[in-house]
C-alpha cells in the first residue's frame, strides 16, 4: 500500500533459539489513490534465531488476537 507502519511490541518471549512475539501495530497514512488509509492489529507471532545470529520470523499472524467469526455450516 505505501502506507508507513508503526509496531510497538507489547511482549517478547525468548527461549534457545524460538521466541514468541505479541506485537501492537498500525498502518496508517494516504493511499496511492489519495484516500486515507488506517488497519491495526495485534499480531502474535513466531521468529527463529539463524546460524548468523539474526531473527526471522517463522510464523506472521498479523491479526492473531482478532475475534474469529463462528461458522454457519
């Protein structure tokens, strides 16, 4: 979207090589189309530590705390 994104963790938790991640972020600013644009969320997700030391996620789940919908079937 060319839309900034802020993130504020609110939770890290860390053991060997995995952590746990619990993350408050906004997309926020003016769309392509000149239109203001606004998501947020709290993401909860899953990084792994690498050979180089560095973290990469392993799991996103941008919208992990969002109420599901029950199904109708």
């Amino acid at each position: 979207m060319g839309v900034p994104v802020s993130v504020r963790p609110r939770s890290v938790h860390a053991t060997g090589g995995l952590a746990l991640l619990v993350v408050d972020w906004v997309v926020e600013g003016t769309g392509p189309d000149g239109r203001p644009v606004r998501v947020e969320g709290t993401a909860t997700d899953v990084a792994r530590r690498g050979a180089d030391g560095r973290w990469r996620y392993a799991i996103d789940n941008p919208f992990g705390t969002a109420p599901r919908g029950l199904s109708e079937e």
